[in-house]
C-alpha cells in the first residue's frame, strides 16, 4: 500500500501571529491551536499577552512599529500570520503607513525562505458595478494608497522567495462581541435614533462569520498556493438597505434613506465604506481551499442579539 504525499504546509508549524489579541485574531489563534500549530502573538499588552497564555500560545512583547520585534517573531517562525491594524479610521494614514511598513519588514526577514506570510486584506475599491473575485487585483500601489498598498507590496515578495497569501476579508466579519464596522453602525443608529442606509440602499457588503474566516486562514495557511488572493466571503452581497432595517428591527428603531450627499455627515467616516458597492464573491476560494462557510448570516447574528450598540 503506498502512502500519500502530504504537503510539508500540513505539517504543523511554530506560527507568529500578529494581531492576536484581535477579533480575527484571536479566533485564528484557537483553530491554529486547534489544529496542532504552535502559536507565538505579539502582543503590546499585559492583557493581551494574558490572553493568548490563557490559551496555550506564546508571546513576544511588542508594538506593529517595533520592527525589530517583528523581524524576531518571524526569524522564529515557519509562517507569518499578519493581522495587526491600527485602525485609525479618522487618520487613516497613520495606519496606513504602519502598515506598509510591517509588511515591508517581513518581507526583507522571509526573503529567499518560500515560508508562508498572510496578510490581511480587503475587498473594497476592486471593482466598480460587479461582485470582486480573487482573479481582480487589487488597484493600490504605494504608500499613500488604501491600506498602504500593502497587498500588492507582499505580491512583489514572491518573486524573492516569499509565499504571500492575501487573505481578502469581507468588510464585516460578524458575530457576537464584533467591535468592527457593524458594531459602529449600530452605534450610530442608536445615537441618531434612525437605522438609515446610503440613497436606494441597494448597494451591498459582502459578509463571512468570524468562525469560518478563521477557519479559512488555517486552510489558506496549509494549502493556499504563493500569491494566492483569498475570499474571506461567505455572503456575496447584503443591501445595506438590509443591514439597516435588521439594525432597527433589533434596536427598535426606525429606518430611513440617507440621500447621498448626506451620507458623510450622519455617518463620518463610515460613510464612505456605507456607501460602497463591497460586494464580493468566493468561488474560487471555496473550490481552491475546499472552504465551505456554515456559520449564520449577518442579518441572523443581529437579529440575534449579537449587536447590542
Ligand atoms: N473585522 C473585519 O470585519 C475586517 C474586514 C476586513 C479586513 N479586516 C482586516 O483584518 C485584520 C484583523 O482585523 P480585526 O477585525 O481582527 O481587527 P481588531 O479586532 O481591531 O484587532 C486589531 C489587532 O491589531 C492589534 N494592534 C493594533 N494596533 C497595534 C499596534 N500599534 N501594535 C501591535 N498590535 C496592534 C490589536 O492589539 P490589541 O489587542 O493590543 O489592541 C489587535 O490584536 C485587520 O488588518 C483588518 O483591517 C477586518
């Protein structure tokens, strides 16, 4: 009887994580755990790094500019998991920047090494007037692009001997205890006491359950092919007209049209990710990865409660 080749990638691996302690993050971290890798997360915190021993992982103490810091997590690591954002949507070039600036680092410390490095993503500004695929790059070059043109800086690295994985999430991955984008419309909708949605509302957000992105990074790490771009996408396109009227519906709220050149002043800087078209789809991703989401639908997680403002 022979016996099957495995890919060396499904062998498990001492992984560094960045962004741990994160809402992706952290869910990543227990189905890597899970699957048998051993985890080191950065973590800036004493209440970070507490969790991520809480659940078995290692911890290198450090900040995403601490470029030294992340070099030594990945000189120690078979792959690079890189999550950390800082998030300063009102200043987004400060994040921006950050970003840039960390995958830079990685890619000179895994040059020549073909170990894995996924970085986080996303789907918006891929296309105009139709859902995003993996096969659509992605417009960003540079430093004062969208997310530092991150994306397409990690591509460049695989001609130098880096598996880039871009792990494209849709731009709410939901569930209960989600601080991200939803959580903040909710916010808005109850301090504005009115559930609105950009004009028509018929623009859409692609969504996925946290539980099947984290799933999807462990697949996208095991299997993913270098410069794979990954779907993170379980619903290719919820109407925001959607999401507003599941958002009243849970907070007892009315709901209404915002007219377009309003957007930006009821929703600040939400409004313009609100306003786009987000849609996206993931077949690809489910064929290449033999991914299949299960988890609820968005509308289902704030019908149920999993957005409390
Ligand atoms: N959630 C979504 O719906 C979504 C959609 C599309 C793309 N993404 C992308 O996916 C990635 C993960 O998102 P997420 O929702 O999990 O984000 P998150 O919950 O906001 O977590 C961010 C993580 O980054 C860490 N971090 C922030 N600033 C840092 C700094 N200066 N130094 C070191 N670590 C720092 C945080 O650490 P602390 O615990 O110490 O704060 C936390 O672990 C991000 O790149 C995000 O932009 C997310």
């Amino acid at each position: 009887m022979s016996v099957p080749d495995i890919s060396t990638r499904e062998i498990v691996m001492r992984v560094f994580v960045t962004g741990a302690s994160g809402w992706i993050g952290s869910a990543a971290v227990d189905e890597l755990i899970a699957a048998g890798h051993e985890v080191t997360g950065l973590a800036r915190s004493s209440a970070s790094a507490e969790a991520l021993r809480a659940k078995g992982a290692h911890v290198l103490r450090g900040d995403l500019d601490d470029l030294d810091a992340l070099r030594t997590g990945a000189d120690a690591a078979a792959a690079v998991l890189h999550l950390a954002n800082k998030h300063d949507f009102t200043d987004p070039a400060v994040s921006n920047s950050a970003e840039r600036t960390a995958v830079q680092a990685f890619g000179a410390a895994l040059a020549g090494s073909g170990r894995p490095f996924l970085l986080a993503a996303g789907v918006a500004g891929l296309t105009e007037g139709r859902p995003a695929t993996e096969v659509d790059p992605s417009p960003f070059h540079g430093p004062d692009s969208p997310r530092g043109g991150a994306e397409n800086l990690a591509l460049e690295f695989v001609e130098r001997g880096v598996h880039t994985v871009s792990l494209r999430f849709a731009p709410t991955v939901h569930g209960a205890g989600d601080h991200g984008f939803v959580a903040h419309l909710t916010a808005i909708a109850r301090r504005k006491g009115v559930a609105g949605y950009p004009g028509d509302g018929t623009n859409r957000w692609s969504a996925v359950h946290r539980s099947d992105a984290a799933r999807l990074v462990v697949a996208s790490l095991a299997k993913a092919p270098a410069g794979t771009l990954v779907h993170a996408v379980a619903e290719e396109g919820v109407p925001t007209r959607t999401i507003a009227e599941a958002i009243g519906r849970a907070h007892d709220l009315p709901v209404r049209s915002i007219a377009r050149e309003e957007v930006a002043g009821h929703f600040g800087w939400i409004g313009a990710f609100f306003g786009m078209d987000l849609s996206a789809s993931s077949s690809r991703t489910r064929e290449l990865l033999g991914w299949t989401p299960t988890g609820p639908t968005l509308v289902e997680d704030i019908d149920a409660g999993g957005y409390p403002g």
